[in-house]
C-alpha cells in the first residue's frame, strides 16, 4: 500500500515526533512504500497518488482539508483530543474550522479508552465503528534492563508546562526531601523561557536546588537506565511514550491519571506519599517495573500494534 504521513513539523524530536517516525518506519518495514513528510514539502507531496493519507494532528487536518480529490484520510490524535479547544472564547473561529476539518476524516485512531468518548462529544456523535484505539510503541523496545544498577534518581521526562505538571512533583519532593537527602530529581525537558523560569523559581523558593534539576532536552537512554523510577504528574495527554519507554528498562511510573494501564496512579495529594513509598520499598519498585515491562510488551509491542494498523488499513 502506498502511504503519505504527514506532520507540520519535527522541530523538536519529541513525543509525537518519535511516534510518527517509529510508524513510518514500522510501516515500511511490513512492505507498505511509505512518504513521510512536512509542510515545507506539502504542495510537493500532498498529491502523490496515495492509497492512503494520515493526518498525525489538527494543524495537519486543517491543511489536508483544503486540498480537493484526496485519498481516505487516518486521522490520529497524539493527544487528549479536546487538547486543542482549550480556548473557546478566544479561539472560537479556529476551534469551529477544526471540527469542520475533523469531519472529513475517514477514520480516527486514538491512543486511550479515555479518548472515545471525548471525541464522539466534540465532533457530535461519531459512529463507533469509525474510531480504532492504537497505541504507540517503546524507542526502546527489546532493551535489556538488567544491565545497570539504578541510582537514587527519579527522572521526569516531558515537555515543561502547565499541563505536564511538574509543579505538582517539586511540590511533593519538597514535603519529602529532607528524610532522604541523597535523592535528586532530574526533569528533562524545554518549554517557554517563562514556563522555565517559573518552575526554577518554584524550585528555588523550595530550596532544592541541587536536589531538583532541569535537564533541557538530552539522550534519555542512560536517564532511563540509570534512575529508580519516572515520575509523570501530567494532566493532559495521550498515551504517554515515557511511561512505556521506562517500563521497557523494567522502571515504574507514578502518575495522577492511568494513561497506559501500568505503574503506580495516585490523586494528586496522595502524590508525596506515593514518592515515599517507591523511594523506600526497592523491591516495590522491582516488582512494579517487572509488571509494568510485562504489560507493555503485551499490548505495546510493535509487533501488536503494527497488527493493528495493518487490519485498520
């Protein structure tokens, strides 16, 4: 099958910029001649004879709904699918011209349970039958994660902002730090020079600098090697890639919201607790990591998931 995949843009390597390459290159693998490609090269490629073409985000639909005499259209969200309506007031004219772009999807695949129904409220009632749950798949699926001792770090990996929440973490360190002063922090990650700002300034007026650090964007092989466990307090997501990315290391998450279907999910003011426990129990954390590494090979493997794409194509 020929196929098109298209995203604005890859500027930063990040979340769903892996996932859509890791898809183009699975696809490609089972034989499909696959075109990846992003708005610099829309007039170019958008007309290529496809069989079909996916859509990896609302800018993308917005753009391919302009374009008359295309192929059937896979609309994916990366995302919780009502992310992009934060704004209704300010936004309504933007807001209205990506439902009506939406609709001329053929089919849409969403990453969690959660997500279907939200998406058959704000497109109006969507026929079930036209949105199919496929997750994403582990950079580092097949990694031996016995090959290194873990170190008294809890590594945060996300894009920094308000919705990512990692407020929420230096808070609940802070109420812990001192009973455990060998333990750090490392949040990797770049967001907006204000959003930065105001989460080292929360840092500091914790006085955890030098326990809590900002890593900016880095290799996360040897984070995720190397840490007890990942903490992810986020609000507003998908399937989280770095919740499965350290399952396959044999590493557990703490989150507010079961994004995946694994690791440790607490409310928010259970969340200094919960640090406490993974940060005291060492064979909590093994036996987490091992169930959680379990779970994502059954249902986030490539191979499982590239199944799923096929049928759907």
């Amino acid at each position: 099958m020929k196929i098109a995949i298209y995203k604005d843009t890859f500027a930063n390597n990040r979340g769903a910029d892996i996932a859509v390459k890791n898809l183009a290159a699975g696809l490609g693998e089972r034989g499909h001649v696959v075109t990846l490609f992003d708005k610099s090269e829309f007039e170019a490629k958008v007309r290529g004879g496809y069989d079909v073409i996916i859509s990896t985000g609302t800018n993308e639909i917005l753009d391919l709904a302009k374009v008359d005499g295309l192929p059937p259209i896979i609309q994916q969200f990366h995302t919780d699918p009502k992310y992009p309506f934060r704004h209704w007031i300010k936004r309504w004219r933007r807001n209205r011209a990506i439902k009506a772009a939406l609709k001329k999807a053929t089919v849409y695949q969403v990453l969690s349970p959660l997500h279907v129904n939200t998406l058959r409220k704000l497109l109006g009632g969507v026929p079930e039958e036209k949105i199919v749950m496929i997750g994403n798949w582990s950079s580092f699926e097949g990694h031996n994660a016995q090959e290194t001792k873990s170190e008294k770090v809890i590594i945060c990996p996300g894009a920094i902002n308000k919705d990512k929440n990692q407020a929420l973490l230096v808070d609940a360190f802070s109420e812990i730090a001192d009973e455990f002063p060998d333990w750090q922090v490392h949040i990797y990650g770049k967001g907006k020079i204000k959003e930065e700002s105001v989460l080292a300034k929360r840092i500091k007026s914790c006085k955890l600098e030098g326990r809590i650090l900002l890593k900016g964007y880095a290799d996360l092989t040897e984070a995720y090697s190397k840490c007890s466990f990942v903490a992810f307090p986020s609000k507003a997501e998908g399937i989280p890639l770095s919740v499965i990315d350290a399952a396959m290391f044999s590493k557990p998450s703490l989150m507010i919201r079961d994004w995946v279907g694994c690791g440790e999910v607490v409310p928010p003011k259970q969340y200094a607790a919960a640090l406490r426990k993974l940060i005291e129990d060492e064979e909590y954390r093994r036996s987490l990591g091992e169930r959680s590494l379990a779970f994502c090979k059954e249902h986030y493997s490539r191979e499982v998931l590239l199944n799923k794409w096929e049928e759907l194509l």
